[in-house]
C-alpha cells in the first residue's frame, strides 16, 4: 500500500513539473509574440505619485508616504496634483512645522484648525480648493491667493514656485 502512495504521489509531482515545463516551453516559442501580463500595481504605475513622493523626501516631510494621496485627490477633485503639496511648502514646509498633532500643513483657519488624519487633510483641502474657490472664481493660483491667504502679495507666487520644483510640466491652470 506504501508503495502504491508513493507512486501515485511522485507520478503526481512528475506531471505538475511537466506540466510547467510545457508552459515555459510555449512561452519560449512564443518569444515577442507573446502577450505580456503585467501585475495590477505595474499597469497602474502613475510617476506623478514616485516624482512627488521623492520630491518630498528631500525635504524629509512626514507627507511623502502621502503622495498617492495628493494624487488620487488632485484627479478627483481636477486639480494639478502639485497644488495641494505646493501649498504644504510655503504653509508648513511640507508638514514639518504644525500646530501639534493638527495634521494641518495648509494654514488652514489661521493654523487652527485640526483634521483627524494626513488623508482627511488632504481630502478636505483638495475638495474645498476645488468647491469653494475654483469652482466660485477663483480658477488661478493668484485669484486663489486673494481668497486663501489675505493680504500675502507672495503667497501665490510662492505656491507656484514650489509647483515648479515638485515637477517642470506646465501648469494645468493659469496663473494669472
């Protein structure tokens, strides 16, 4: 009876190990012709998130693990995904100076206002930028300013400088 397992068992290995072999021999005749499958996360490859995330490490910002977010924010809401993060660095320089676990790197209130988390941060400053001042006229980084951050004669100047540096693609608005 031992031997019967055994052999049933190795026979059983020795198909699966020919069975891949077959596979792998039919990929290699196929060579280019082949159609190549890619992991979801590769066909998702987005270098927006990497170019963000790695320009927010070099200013060692808590926000880089983040960057996706900003991202996926900035596509929902139709926004450059530069402006939220470019905001960060004249607000806070990228997330480092806040008010005490406030999660608030945008000046939001005057600094007095605290989100419950990095995401919720960025979700709610995405979705206002888009609702409450583009979307009601305030479409530029300018015109923006002068609703965002009263009397600053350099914050929009300031938010497009750092725009800039995050990525050299034109803006996806006026500045002006």
């Amino acid at each position: 009876m031992k031997k019967i397992f055994t052999s049933i068992l190795v026979a059983s290995v020795l198909f699966l190990l020919l069975s891949n072999a077959d596979s792998c021999r039919a990929e290699m005749v196929a060579g280019e012709s082949a159609s190549i499958n890619t992991s979801t996360e590769e066909s998702l490859y987005d270098y927006r998130v990497q170019n963000l995330k790695n320009y927010l490490e070099k200013h060692n910002s808590p926000l880089a693990i983040y960057a996706s977010d900003f991202v996926t924010y900035a596509d929902i809401y139709g926004l450059d995904y530069r402006l939220v993060p470019a905001i960060t660095g004249v607000e806070s320089t990228f997330g480092k100076h806040i008010p005490v676990s406030s999660y608030n790197a945008y000046g939001w209130a005057n600094g007095k206002y605290s989100f419950t988390s990095w995401e919720d941060s960025i979700a709610h400053v995405s979705e206002t930028l888009k609702k409450s001042y583009i979307d009601k006229g305030a479409p530029t980084i300018t015109k923006i300013a002068k609703r965002y951050a009263p009397p600053s004669t350099t914050w929009g100047s300031n938010v497009t400088f750092f725009i800039g540096k995050i990525d050299t693609l034109p803006l996806d608005f006026d500045i002006i």
